[in-house]
C-alpha cells in the first residue's frame, strides 16, 4: 500500500512534551497514521532540536536495527536509512566499558540531523552490559547506578526515545531480594535524573543463569514497585521470551502469550520489540539469537507480529548477526522477510 505525498511540519514551543496518536488525510487516496507528535522544549536563545511529526502508510512498521556508531553517531542512523529502515536503536558507547568520550554538541547535532535526514522514528539506545542493579555486591551495585545516570544522560542529550536495558542479575541471592534491590537502584535513579523525557524500557530476559526479567512477573515488580512507574516501559525480545518458556508458534499460544501478559503486566507497558529468531528451543532459557525465519521461532510467530494492530505504532529492533549473504547485509534480509509477511 503506498501513500500519498504528505507535509512534515516541525513544531517548537515552550509547554510540556505531548505525544498523540491521531489520523489524517493526505493528498491521495490513502490514509497514514500519524504515530507521535514530539514537541521539544527549550528556553528562548537556546540551541532546540526539531523533530517532525511520525507518521507511516497504514500496515507498515516502523522496523529497524542495531547499528554501530564507528565513526560516529550519525553513521548509524545513515545506515538505518541506507537500508531501508525507519527506526534505529544504538550504544551511545562502548557495551563492555564503564566510561565513555563525552558526547560533543557536533555529535549531537550531527546524529540529529541524521535522523530527521533518514526520517527515522523513536530511536533508542541499549545500555551498557557491565550494568547489575540488582546485585548485593555494594560496589557493583553503586558503579552500577551511577554509569545507567550516564547512561540516561547520554540518551537524553541526543533525543532518544528508550534506553532499553536487562534488569539485572541475582547471583548467588534469592530472586526476591535482588529484585528489590533494582527497585531501589531505579528509585535513586529517577531521583537523580527528574524531568528527562527518556524512558527506561526493561527488556524481557531469556533468563540465562541467573538474570532477571525471564517472567512477566519481574517486569511487572519493577515497574509497580518504583516510585515513579511513568519513567518506565517495556521492550518485548521474541527470542527472549521464547526461550524463557512462552510459545508464540500458533495463533492460540501467540495469543495466550500476550494475554498473559496483558495480564501480568499490561499491553499499555510495550514500547518495542526486539526482533530475533532463536537458535535454542522452547525454554531452553539460552539466549541465542537467530535470523528471521531461520531458528526455532520459524516464521509463524514473526508473521503474527507483523500483522498485530495492536503493536502497529510501536518501534521493532533487529539484534541479529552482522554478516553479508550472497553480498547482501543480513540486516536487509531480515528487513525484507519481515516486510514480506504483512498482509
């Protein structure tokens, strides 16, 4: 389904953040969704940040990657848009290092402007993976809370929407208690960080040793249990959730899964997906990811996805291999499988 020609229009003003989902016509025989509205606030003479309203051709997704900033924050978002993406997801560092070079205004104007030039929507980043706020070790747990405030800052300087990070890991202490011990560690958090825009979505965890997030429960936890559930939302890996012991293979265990969820949680919470494939099965609570269609997920649960309504707005992160088929970037064909299985 293609759309007509459409107008973007960049809104600035001095008032609080408002997002809407909405409709509108265009100048063709088809309608778009607009998906979000992004109003940005600063004082007068400042330097602001335009962003366009979102808005895609019904049945489209707003599907896209994560992708290296190698040179630069603005080569990820041009590749997103190289490839054909509409949405991208990145580090605003090293994964496997505490400290990182801080972010310069050129890196932020230049990743901006990259991302209004690619018309990418709801870009996120992913933290750092050294991050445990749920372990007991006090050491850990304080180098942990004061790299994710860098973390939120870093996102919030260049506009993200989402940090998307794992809950945590308990180690040798009971579930219960180091759950606790990420309520405590995001209340600190927030604190600390009051008025940003971005949010922290939890990523549901495939539950590998002994990490966190492997049930609809623990989100849930973490997010009733803050001080300020608002700052927070949830990123849906199909990999993760799959080899944590959710079926997604038929329309029936597709459906009980999210009414599960729904249940536990709440669909309201969802703010993106992940989307992988699964090297290991069922359970398994190994957590391998796979390309699309090409693992123990099959096609199947990625097609009912796809054509999910209720998921329709919401940004969707590839976090597959990096490698080339027939001279081809996995990351396209991925793209292109996807994309082929909207009805």
């Amino acid at each position: 389904m293609s759309a007509g020609p459409i107008r973007s229009t960049v809104i600035a003003f001095c008032a609080n953040e408002r997002r809407i989902r909405n409709r509108i016509e265009c100048d063709g025989p088809h309608h778009v969704s607009i998906l979000s509205l992004r109003i940005e606030i600063f004082p007068q003479g400042s330097m602001a940040s335009r962003w366009t309203m979102s808005y895609l051709p019904d049945m489209q997704r707003l599907i896209g990657s994560h992708l290296s900033i190698a040179g630069g924050y603005y080569k990820a978002a041009d590749a997103a848009g190289a490839l054909g993406m509409a949405t991208v997801q990145i580090f605003t560092k090293s994964s496997n290092q505490w400290r990182g070079k801080p972010l310069t205004d050129e890196d932020v104007r230049l990743f901006q402007e990259a991302v209004v030039r690619n018309n990418l929507q709801q870009p996120c980043a992913h933290d750092s993976y050294l991050i445990n706020l749920g372990s007991m070790n006090d050491e850990l747990w304080h180098k942990s809370i004061e790299a994710f405030v860098v973390e939120l800052e870093r996102a919030e300087t260049l506009g993200l929407v989402g940090l998307v990070t794992h809950p945590g890991a308990a180690g040798e202490s009971e579930e219960e208690d180091a759950l606790a011990r990420v309520v405590e560690a995001f209340n600190i958090i927030n604190s600390r960080t009051a008025g940003f825009r971005v949010q922290t979505w939890i990523e549901a965890t495939a539950g590998q040793g002994s990490t966190l997030g492997y049930r609809f429960e623990h989100l849930a936890y973490i997010i009733n249990e803050s001080q300020d559930p608002d700052r927070f939302g949830v990123c849906v890996d199909t990999c993760h959730i799959f080899a944590a012991g959710y079926p997604l293979g038929t329309p029936a265990e597709y459906a009980a899964t999210f009414q599960e969820f729904d249940d536990v949680v709440g669909l309201d919470q969802i703010r993106a997906f992940h989307l992988n494939d699964s090297k290991k099965p069922l359970a398994s609570r190994v957590d391998r990811h796979d390309h699309i269609g090409e693992g123990m997920l099959g096609l199947e649960p990625f097609r009912h996805l796809m054509n999910d309504s209720r998921f329709a707005h919401l940004p969707m992160y590839l976090e597959t291999k990096k490698e080339e088929r027939d001279g081809e970037e996995m990351d396209a064909v991925n793209l292109r499988t996807l994309l082929g299985l909207i009805r």
